[in-house]
C-alpha cells in the first residue's frame, strides 16, 4: 500500500522547516512517499492555503494523509485537528485551512488531535507543524486509524469563503487565489453556470469591488484576444477572470477576499 504524506505550508524555502517536518516523518514512517503541494503560501493566507490543497488533494490516491499548516494562532488556544474523509485524512489546525479541500472528498469523521504518542515528546509551542503534525501524519500513514488521534467533534471552523449564494439570476462569491499568472480565481464552481443560465460564448455582467465589467464566457485562454479580459473555468473547476497573455489582477487591481458578483447579461 502506497503510504503517501502531502506537505503545504507558508513556511518558504529558506529556513530548515520543511525538511525538519520530512526528517521526523520519515523517522517515523520510512517508507512514506512525502510530496510538496506547496511551501510558498502567502504568509498567515490561510484562504491561499486551503484554495491550493483543494486543488491538487482529489488527484491523490485514496489514503493519502495531507498535512498542512498555515497557522497563524500557533500555541494559543486554536486546536490541532485530523478530519478523515471517504478518500483521505486531513491533518492540521482547526482555522478553516483544511475544510474546503475535505468537503469535496466528503467529511466522514473530525477528531481533535490530542493523542501525545503521536506527537514528538518534546513540542516546541511555536513549531507544531514539525512536533504535532508532522508526526501524527506520519502515525497515520503508517497505520494509525484517526480515531486514535482523539476525542470526535462535530463543530469546528467552516469557512463561509467556500459558499458562494445565489441571488436570482445572479452569484455572490469572492476572490479565492490569484495565481502565478494573474488569473482570478473565485470560489463559484463551474457547476452553477447552469443555474443562472449562462452558455459559451454568452457575457456576464461582473462586479468586482467597485469595477463593472462585461466579458465573455469562454472556454479557453486562446479564445481571447490579445489583452482581453473573460471569464472561463479553471483547471480546478472554479470560475476565474483572465487576459490574454497579461496579467488580469494587475489590472483590475485585485486582491483575495474581494466580492465579485456575476449576472448573465441578456445582450
């Protein structure tokens, strides 16, 4: 059996942290297969974090423990969490980082993450990525169940950044990530295109912040022109605004967390 670990974290590449976190998983577990979602998470973005473990968690194996960590709350009094799922196990902070990606696998069983003989027997309070987490993934990739980790619960953070509403012909939603190439990527599924009757090709009206825009609704980059602005869906299935070989965020000045609003236009 393929005993994957994922990895996020806003920790960087400079510093020790990350192979500190590898060192003590795999001396645990050393067998485990240990991949890096990502380690560049803009710094406390815990929007960014759970936006980009929702993206590459569903092409993992069943089984694969991820274990992320954008934690801003370290050593207070946030809890640490194991959120197992019908296809994998979640491991990190009770801040709302782990949920969205968890939800879409479909959330099973929450348990707080208490166990000690999980953990390393000495926990630093400001590096529980590498003494709590980090070890209780590798526990559970090597064969712990998640009800070993601790007590069930049944409330914890949801983040309401994952739910866009629906307001007549009209979606509410938010900016979820800019990526590396400027594209806005908000948390409205492709999915509800249909319920507000929008098709290839159609325009939609947009709302963003302060900013009216009307655009098409594409299928592709290539289907722009040069320098234009549109709407199409993403790689991961959300809805996102790009321009044509520039950078869509630069230009409209736009930042994660902003409502945008979209209404297919009649004309």
């Amino acid at each position: 059996m393929l005993q994957i670990v994922t990895l996020l974290s806003d920790f960087g590449l400079m510093d020790p942290f990350v192979a500190e976190m590898k060192a003590v998983i795999l001396s645990i577990c050393p067998d485990a297969r240990i991949v890096d979602v990502s380690h560049q998470v803009e710094k406390f973005n815990i929007r960014m974090g759970s936006f980009l473990l929702a993206s590459a968690a569903p092409y993992f194996v069943e089984g694969t423990v991820h274990c992320a960590v954008v934690d801003p709350g370290v050593g207070g009094k946030r809890r640490p969490i194991v959120v197992e799922t019908r296809r994998a196990v979640y491991v990190g902070t009770d801040n709302g980082l782990l949920i969205p990606a968890a939800r879409r696998d479909g959330i099973r069983h929450v348990y707080v993450l208490s166990n000690g003989s999980l953990m390393r027997e000495q926990v630093s309070a400001t590096f529980h990525g590498r003494d709590v987490f980090a070890p209780a993934a590798a526990h559970l990739a090597c064969g712990a169940q998640p009800k070993d980790c601790g007590q069930e619960i049944s409330i914890f953070i949801q983040p309401t950044y994952a739910e866009p509403v629906f307001d007549g012909d009209s979606v509410l939603g938010e900016v979820f990530h800019v990526d590396g190439f400027g594209n806005i990527v908000t948390n409205i599924e492709h999915v509800t295109l249909s319920q507000i009757g929008l098709k290839l090709e159609n325009r939609i009206r947009i709302m963003l912040g302060r900013k009216r825009l009307l655009v098409r609704y594409v299928r592709t980059y290539s289907d722009l022109r040069g320098n234009e602005l549109g709407l199409l869906v993403g790689s991961h299935g959300f809805l996102e605004i790009a321009c044509r070989e520039a950078n869509a965020a630069t230009k409209l000045h736009t930042r994660t967390g902003q409502v945008i609003r979209m209404t297919a236009s009649a004309s």
